[in-house]
C-alpha cells in the first residue's frame, strides 16, 4: 500500500530533484490547504506493539496526520484493534522481524510490548538506523539498558523513553526551585505509589493452552524469554508482576515519579541499595516464598554519593503496595496523604530549609517552607504531556542526531539509560532478597533457611557489578532464548 502511494521522508529527498532551471516555490498551504504537511517533513512511522498502550504510543506521534503511518506490528491483532482500524492503509504484521526485512522505508518507530522485550527489538531496530521511543520501563534488565544506550549513541539514533511526565512543566520548576536553594541541601528523598494494582506476591501462573486467545501468537508473544506452554494471567496487562516478563510496581511507576528528583539533583549511579519486602502467609508461621513473582509492597533504599548538589550524599526511600513514608513535621498541616486527591504516587525532597513535593508526572509540585504558605505550582493547564513526549521526538527525528531538537528531549537514552538503571537496580535487591540456602532442619521437619541476599549490596556503577555478593549480579542481567539473544 504504502509502497505505491508514497515514500518514506529519508527517500523523498533522495529521488526528488529540481527538474529545469526556474525553481518556482508555492506556499504549502496552496498546494494541499491549510494544515497540509508536504511529504518530505512527515516521518514515515511503525508501531511494534499497537495495542493497549501502544495505541496511544503511535497515535500521539502520528500527530493528527504530521507523520503517516505505514506500518503496525502486533503479537495479537485482536488487541490492536483500534490501531488496525484507524490507520486501516498501514501494512500489518505479527512478527516485528518480518516487518523490519520488509519495510525498508521506516524512519522511527513506537515500541510499547511487555517489559522483557524492549530491549531485544529497540536494539534490532537501531541498528537498522531507525529512530525509536520506548515505552517505559526502558529495559528489563540494568545490563539491556547500558547497551541500548551505547548503541543509540554509536548509531546516531534520536531516541526517547516514554514516561511522559519528564516532559512536565513540574520539572524545570523544581529544578528551579533546587537551583535557587529554596529547600538548602536535598538529604532524603520519598517516593511511594499505591502499585501493584493487577496480581502481585505468587509465583507464575500455571500453563493451559486450552485458553490460548485465537489470535494470540503466543510464541512471539514470549519472545526473549524461555519456550514454555500458554499461561493464562500474563497476556495483555499481568504480565508486569513477574520478574521474567515485567518490573513490578518499581518499574512500571518508577520511571514517572523518580524523573524530577533523579534528573533534578543529577544522581548519577547509586552507591548501594537495600530492601525490605512484605511476607505472604497462607499457612502458620509459613511464609509463602514466591522468588518468581515482585513483592505485594515493599521499600527500597538508594544511596548516593556523587550528586554534586550534597556531596554528603543522598538517600532515596522508595515504597509501593500502598506504604507510604510518614509526614515532615514542615509539611504535617498542608499536606493531606490521599490517594483520591492525586497522590497515589508521589514524591517528598527532603532539604536542610524546606520539603519539595510533587504527585505523579511531576504534576503541581509543591514547596513548603516552614513558617511560609506553600508555593503551589499548577500543571493542570499545561499541554498534555504524552503528546508534548512525542511530538517532541518526532520534531527531533526530523532535525536529526546532536540537533538542538535533540539535545532538548527529556529522556533520551544517554539520560533515560543511566536513569533506568537506577530503577531497575531496585528491583536487583528485591530478587536478591530471595537469595537462599538450608542450613539445617527444626525437630518439627521444617528446612531452616539462610536467606542471604537480605543486606546492603554496594554497586560498582561503573562497572555494573555488586562487590560484596557475587550471586546477585545474576540479576544485572539475564539468559535469552536461543535467536533472541543480545550481546551482553
């Protein structure tokens, strides 16, 4: 379809000459009316994941019709219905792989499928030369995320990591507030959500092809991960609370509301972390251990000790499964803990002068000063974020790598790689937490267990190693299915 009605923008220029010696220019607006968009300035755009989120992933950098859409990808078209429908003259695929051998003419694409796979196709893709926005978390694994980086940069890809809030007017407002020394030296940093809200705390869901959806290729639906039968429970949404295929609540609200005060305070790599996890009991003095599934609630320790803003260091304190941290005495009158009136995620920047806080997306950041009123900052007339995210990436794939529209996007790989590492080293500690081994047996039978991952590990950021157990850099990355692999 696409190929006899049009070419991409990177061969527009390339097959279109001036033909004669009078060059005459017509005003746009004359040749296709008001709105128009001449083919040489729209992107020629695929969607790999076009269902769920991945909807709005590639709608929003369609832009009404600025860019054309050519190409959609689905593991299971059924999910992806509304794309199909929309954009009904895009060729479409189950197989991303077949699309990339066939579709030459792609300039950038949306990549928005569970967690696992991210890497494996936004790596394939960029080595194509194809730009591409990745739906958060970026990666899977702390390992997946260096690469992708390195590669976008070896490359000269314009890339972008989808949590939209980084492109939130909030930002550059606590920046601001932190640059001008409004709150003194950030100390501690708070950050909670009310995730998981799908199935969370048991292990994988057992297998039953018989409820295999028909048009679910349940194979590529896998992807990266090892070969097993159909399990019903992960396709389309549940998924994210196991560690072989998602993030868990870190992951999936991490990349949102840890952007202001990561990208705010310039983090960098965290110096150790540390965790704890709630116990899940179905049977007396038992607890349920569950290594294949992320924790029903728990909290996460981070330090650092390279952000130039306190060189004393800095302590971040996640929190997920509805905990939340305990009030500032600075904050206790203003500040209502309700998870109806928008803080069901949220941050708290401790400083040595005041507390700065935001809910989700860096929406109406707040700072308290004690003895003052609080300056609210209002984001509620701001323009909408997802579509401020990609338009903005959209802009800088056609300026092109090192552009000025580039080095402005707030989450592109060199900035949004080293940030979700910060993440997903969390989730490190958290699987290092089931660590075990017996060390001998009760007079009742009951097996005595060491569990020896529950510690402060210390990070080697640089070289992406923990230094004081070695069995937990297991999880700095992990094993691919045979063609799936990357090289890590």
């Amino acid at each position: 379809m696409h190929n006899k009605q049009s070419k991409s923008r990177r061969n527009f220029i390339k097959k279109t000459g001036m033909i004669g010696t009078g060059v005459f220019i017509v005003p746009r607006n004359v040749l296709g009316g008001v709105g128009y968009t001449a083919p040489s300035d729209q992107l020629a755009l695929a969607a790999i994941g076009s269902g769920g989120k991945g909807t709005s992933d590639i709608n929003n950098a369609y832009q009404n019709g600025k860019n054309r859409i050519i190409a959609l990808c689905d593991v299971d078209p059924a999910s992806a219905t509304t794309s199909y429908t929309k954009h009904a003259d895009a060729n479409k695929y189950i197989d991303y792989r077949e699309m990339l051998d066939k579709e030459k003419d792609i300039d950038a694409l949306t990549i928005s499928t569970p967690d696992h796979n991210h890497a494996k196709i936004a790596y394939d893709c960029m080595n194509r030369g194809i730009h591409v926005y990745v739906q958060k978390p970026l990666t899977h694994t702390i390992a997946e995320a260096r690469l992708l980086a390195q590669t976008a940069e070896k490359n000269k890809i314009v890339t972008q990591m989808g949590n939209q809030g980084g492109s939130s007017i909030g930002v550059p407002k606590i920046q601001e507030w932190i640059d001008q020394g409004k709150v003194g030296k950030v100390h501690t940093i708070y950050a909670w959500t009310n995730r998981p809200v799908w199935p969370q705390g048991i292990n994988h869901p057992g297998p039953n092809a018989v409820k295999k959806p028909d048009s679910l290729n349940w194979d590529l639906w896998l992807g990266t991960a090892k070969s097993k039968p159909y399990s019903p429970g992960l396709h389309p949404f549940d998924w994210r609370g196991f560690w072989e295929y998602g993030t868990g609540a870190l992951g999936d609200i991490g990349c949102h509301t840890l952007d202001a005060p990561y990208k705010t305070l310039k983090l960098g790599y965290p110096s150790s972390v540390e965790c704890t996890a709630t116990n899940v009991f179905k049977k007396m003095w038992t607890p349920e251990y569950t290594p294949e599934g992320c924790p029903i609630s728990s909290m996460v320790t981070l330090e650092y000790k390279n952000s130039p803003h306190n060189k004393d260091g800095i302590k971040l304190i996640w929190m997920d499964g509805g905990l939340t941290p305990t009030i500032p005495e600075e904050i206790q009158e203003e500040f209502i803990m309700d998870f109806d009136i928008g803080n069901s995620s949220g941050i708290m920047m401790l400083g040595s002068k005041g507390v700065i806080t935001s809910e989700i997306y860096a929406n109406n950041p707040t700072l308290y000063i004690k003895g003052e009123d609080p300056i609210v900052y209002d984001t509620s007339n701001q323009p909408n974020v997802n579509d401020v995210h990609a338009s903005t990436w959209t802009e800088a794939c056609k300026a092109g790598f090192n552009s000025t529209e580039h080095k402005n996007l707030t989450s592109s790989f060199d900035y949004s790689g080293p940030f979700t590492e910060t993440v997903i080293m969390g989730n490190l500690a958290l699987r290092s937490r089931d660590l075990r081994k017996s060390i001998g047996t009760r007079p009742n039978g009951r097996e005595i267990m060491n569990y020896f991952g529950r510690k402060k590990l210390l990070w080697d950021g640089e070289n992406m190693r923990i230094k004081n157990l070695e069995e937990a850099n297991a999880f700095v990355s992990k094993e691919y299915r045979q063609g799936w692999e990357l090289p890590i």
